[in-house]
C-alpha cells in the first residue's frame, strides 16, 4: 500500500477540511499523513505512540509534505488515559489488533469514546479476519468490530473501503459514530 492508498482508506470517514483530530498508534505516520491531506490546512492532529524514534520520523515526514498542519506529537500509550483536547476525530489504523480480544479492547475503544464529542467519528482500519498470526495477534472482522464499537458507545458503524493484503487477505476501514452520553446511556437500559 501507498499514501494514495491509505488516503482512499479515509477519505469518505472525513466529513471536510478542518477539525481537531488524533491517530492513536500512529506509528512512522502513514495514516496521519493520510489525514493531514483530507483535513488541510485548518486542521489539528494529535499523533500519538509510544515510539520516540518512529514520532520524531513521522514528524519530519510532516514537515516536507504537509507544513500548514498543526501536529503535535505524544510520546504515551493510547491504552491510558491521555491529555487530549474534546476531538471531532480518531484514526486508529493497524493499532487496535495488538490489544487482546475481549476486556481489553473493549476498555480501550470505550476510552477513545470518552475523546470524542457527541456526533465523532472513529476510523479504524484493521485486517478483515478475527483471526490473527504473531505480527497481527488480535484483528477485528468488520462484523466484529461492529458489535465492539456498538457495546463501546457507537452508532452508525459503515464499512468506507477496503484493498486486498498481502497479510491476511483484506485491509478495510471502518467509521463509526460517537453518541452522546446520554444517548449511549438511554441505549444500555433498554
């Protein structure tokens, strides 16, 4: 895969140029360079990993390709709690799949939803198996991850795109809709 690629992964997740967004396991930055193309000049990204080295390289990539995009980098774990203004958007590409099937993912895509303002949006994109290999321990089928994303506060979850892969035969993106708290708390009692 290639920028071309990865920007068609995102581009119908992203409703227009603008707005304060995160990649959480952003890695050397393909997907936060994908997202600085779709979001332009007056958007905000929070590039978040553990990875000193990997940030430091993705930011320099930033600064050749895309200057005008107001990035800030955050050397942490997106496991825990971070420090993250109200966003209007996550990306979480080929990250998700490295935490466990079941409580852990669950208490992970629950706190991205704590991020998000009523009506954001989380892409993920993710290998279209729920069966991983020890690069890929723990991917998501699409139907998987739309039950997960629905118990975790989301709504209207739609599969964007989707490309052949070498690894595990399928790449897809999905986006799903935060709702607001009371909306997901009316939800879970009825």
């Amino acid at each position: 895969m290639d920028h071309r690629d990865h920007v068609q992964l995102l581009r119908q997740g992203i409703p227009g140029s603008g707005g304060v967004w995160a990649d959480l396991g952003s890695g050397r930055g393909a997907f936060t360079l994908a997202l600085a193309e779709l979001i332009g000049e007056g958007g905000q990204i929070h590039s978040v990993d553990k990875d000193r080295r990997a940030l430091q390289r993705q930011e320099r990539a930033m600064r050749a390709r895309f200057p005008e995009v107001d990035v800030t980098y955050h050397q942490d774990d997106f496991t825990r709690p971070l420090s993250l203004p109200p966003l209007d958007g996550v990306v979480m590409a080929n990250a998700l799949h490295f935490i466990r099937h079941g409580a852990a993912q669950t208490a992970v895509v629950r706190l991205i939803h704590g991020y998000l303002r009523p009506g954001g949006r989380l892409l993920l994109v993710e290998y279209g198996t729920d069966q991983g290999n020890r690069w890929v321990p723990y991917p998501l089928s699409f139907r998987s991850w739309q039950e997960l994303s629905g118990r975790c506060g989301f709504q209207s979850t739609s599969l964007l795109a989707s490309r052949p892969s070498r690894f595990l035969g399928e790449i897809y993106s999905a986006m799903s809709v935060a709702r607001s708290l009371w909306q997901h708390a009316k939800s879970r009692y009825n």
